[in-house]
C-alpha cells in the first residue's frame, strides 16, 4: 500500500541522513581522533586489568618486604593502639577542640595587646 511505501522512503531518508552525518563528523568534525582515543583508553584499562593481579602480587611482595625492613610486627598494630585508632579518647581531642582560634588582626589595625605584637 502507499503508506507502507512512504513509511520505507522516510527510514531509508532518515539512515542515509544519517550516515551522510556521521561520514561528516568522521572526517570533518575530528571524529576519527575521538573514535582513535576512546580506543586507546579502552585498551589501556584492558591491559590494566589483565595485569592487575601480577601488580598486586609484586605490591604485596613489596610491602612485606618494606615491612620486614622496618621491623614491623604482624599485625601492624601494637597492643593499645587498637583502641585509639577505632575511637580516639575524648579527653586529649576535646581539649584541643576546646582551646579558642587564634585571634586574627589584619595587618595594619593595632590589637588591644602589645604581647602580641611582639614576636
């Protein structure tokens, strides 16, 4: 029927329209170097993860090394410490959190307190 063959003659226009514009892009609008980037970045984080567990092993290598050198313990935490990592003790952090900001002069304006001033 006559609306079928309309309906096939505006697709075939809109994907000729189509592949004209990206025939266009490809050579005139830097579409080639765009499409030559993206696949350079996918096939770096390609190599990337098929080399991912040989780089962990030589960074675990690596660390047991440095930490046998250093002569850390095991654990990397000595007795004692556990407690102040996971939830640091109130009085030595509110003290400091209690303590008033320094007082700010600009250069120029004379503060109340020749003490200050002298340095």
């Amino acid at each position: 029927s006559v609306s079928f063959t309309v309906l096939g003659a505006v697709l075939v226009g809109i994907l000729v329209f189509g592949l004209a514009y990206y025939i266009f892009w490809f050579r005139f609008r830097g579409g080639a170097a765009k499409c030559n980037d993206c696949f350079e970045r996918r096939q770096a984080k390609q190599a990337a993860m098929a080399n991912l567990s040989d780089d962990l092993d030589y960074m675990k290598a690596r660390i047991a090394a440095l930490a046998e050198h250093t002569g850390l313990p095991e654990d990397a935490v000595e007795e004692g410490e556990t407690e102040e990592l996971i939830k640091p003790s109130d009085d030595k952090y509110m003290q400091e959190a209690a303590l008033p900001p320094p007082s700010y002069a600009p250069a120029g304006v004379e503060s109340g307190s020749d003490d200050e001033m002298t340095a």
